[in-house]
C-alpha cells in the first residue's frame, strides 16, 4: 500500500507542472496581454507599458512563470491588483475558504444521503413504484441548473413564506451554529441535488449489475436473508465505483459554488472568482483557478488511495 501511495504522489507532480503552466499562459493569450485587459477601454500605449512594468510583465514568459510558480510553491500568491488592490491573494483565499469548504462538504453530505439509499432502493425494487420514483428524481436533479433552483427556494422561502434565512447571507459557525446551518440550508439543497442524483444513478446501476453477480445467487440459494445479501454483500462491492465519483464530486461542488454564492450573497470563493472576472484581476483569478485544480488533484489522490484500500487487487497492479 505505501509503495502505491508513493506512485500517486510521484504522479501527482507533473500533473501541478502542467496545470500551473495551463493557468499561467491562459491569462497571457488575451489580446494586448494582461495590462491592456486590465486597463480596459481607458488604455492607452503609454500606460499600458507603465503598468506592464509595475506588474513585472516586461520580463520573458519562462522569467514570469518561474517567479510566480516558486512563489506559489511557498504560499505567495501575489497580491490583488483590482479587488482588494495589495491585500495578499492568500488572505483573501483564507478569509472565505470556511465558507466554500462547510458548502462543499454539506451539499456532499446531503447528496451521499439521498442519493446511495435511493439508488439502493431502485436497484433492489427495479421497474417498481419507488424505482420509477427515485429515476425519475435523479433526472429532475440532473436537469435542473442549481442556480436555478437557487432562485426557485428564495422565492418559496424568502419571498412566500417569508423567514429570515431564505434570502441568503451568512454567519459563521464560530459566531452561531443554528443560524449558520439555517442560511446554509437552502443553498446546501440547491447545491446537492444534482450531485445526489449522480450518485444516486451510480448507485442503482452498480447495485443491478452485483445483485446479478453469481456469489450474491449463491448466498440466496445457501438460505442468506435478503436485507443481509443485499447489505452486507451487495451493497459493500457496488459501492466501490461510487466512491470514485463521491471523492471527484467534491471539486465539481467547488465550481458548483461559483453560482450557488451569487444566488445566495455568499461571500465564499465562487463569489470572490465572480468578482475578480469583473475587475479583470488576474492575480486572484490565477490563483483560484489553481487553487480548485489542487482540489481537484488530491480529491483524486485520496479517491485513489481509498479505491486501493477497499480492492486490493487495484494496489497490487498499481503498485507494481
């Protein structure tokens, strides 16, 4: 297993080389380059090349790279030009990371509860009421945009019903637990509801093609109880391929979010990217844009590492 672990993390360093390369080059693909974006409409060549220079953009591509990759490396992102001009990025990432991450994790928690037992539910009762029931759902929640549905339970709670938390905004944990899981609530709903129905379309696939396996027969025929084969014996190997898209599906909720914190006034990181695209501020955009492929990368390696633990024969072949 450490020999595995080890691979991954090797792998892993190439794959940061590329996309902090990707990120870094994009922004410069702009015509007139970062300067002239920056500036707008109110530019001119003079001040475009004044900026330039206090941005350290007349350096060569590779020198601009290299000094912003090492400084990446130990923590420093460069400081906001338009957001918050000279307020390091890190601070700005840290000041609302809580946020995004308490979202992210929620919505996935509430899409692991729906969907795993509905998927479960429909593979065990196939082509039955609750089945047609629980596919008919996952459709709706794969269909229906998040920031959607957003505006969809502002005006049913915010609006008709009219409580105090249906509007957005939010508190921190620290300062009071209810309210921050009551302006959280809604926002949690319109962000989970899609990834419940991934995983619940997951679920139920996996869970037909192992109900259908020869052992899961054999335990029937040796007299097993049915709630003990399908929960013990089904459910354990069906699951498997789940946690591949429960783990990848907490960077998905990341960009999910960009969305679902306009909607709701979140003052989380997918409003401060909203932000930093409006004020043309690459420092920001650059980073959080690396920040989320980071997730994404060890949401990946722990998705790995986990797979390997519960199949053997994966850390086997890998590791070899």
């Amino acid at each position: 297993m450490l020999r595995y672990v080890l691979k991954r993390l090797l792998l892993i360093v190439p794959v940061l080389f590329g996309v902090s390369l990707a990120v870094f080059a994009m922004l410069h693909l702009a015509p007139g380059g970062p300067a002239a974006v920056l500036l707008g409409p109110l530019q001119n060549e003079q001040i475009v090349q004044e900026v330039r220079k206090q941005l350290g953009l007349t350096k060569p591509f590779y020198a601009q790279y290299w000094l912003w990759v090492s400084s990446a490396a130990q923590g420093d992102l460069g400081s906001s030009w338009t957001v918050q001009q000279g307020t390091p990025v890190v601070t700005l990432i840290k000041e609302r990371l809580l946020l995004t991450l308490e979202l992210a994790l929620l919505a996935q928690l509430l899409a692991v509860l729906i969907g795993i037992p509905a998927g479960i539910i429909g593979a065990v009762r196939q082509n039955k009421p609750a089945d047609h029931l629980s596919r008919v759902g996952a459709l709706a929640g794969i269909s229906i945009p998040n920031f959607w549905l957003g505006v969809v339970l502002i005006m049913v709670f915010g609006v008709y019903i009219g409580v105090d938390w249906g509007t957005g905004g939010w508190v921190s944990p620290f300062d009071d637990p209810i309210a921050n899981l009551q302006n959280l609530f809604l926002p949690v709903v319109a962000l989970g509801t899609a990834r419940a129905a991934i995983i619940q379309r997951m679920t139920r696939s996996e869970m037909l093609e192992t109900l259908n396996q020869d052992y899961v027969r054999t335990a029937r025929a040796m007299g097993i109880g049915e709630r003990e084969v399908v929960l013990k014996d089904a459910t354990k190997n069906a699951l498997i391929p789940v946690v591949t898209v429960i783990g990848i599906g907490i960077g998905g909720l990341l960009n999910g979010a960009v969305l679902t914190e306009t909607v709701f006034n979140l003052p989380g990181l997918g409003r401060l990217f909203i932000t930093a695209i409006a004020r043309r501020d690459f420092q920001v955009i650059r980073a959080l844009v690396l920040f989320i492929a980071c997730v994404f990368v060890f949401a990946n390696l722990t998705v790995d590492i986990l797979y390997a633990y519960l199949n053997p024969k994966i850390r086997e072949e890998g590791g070899s």
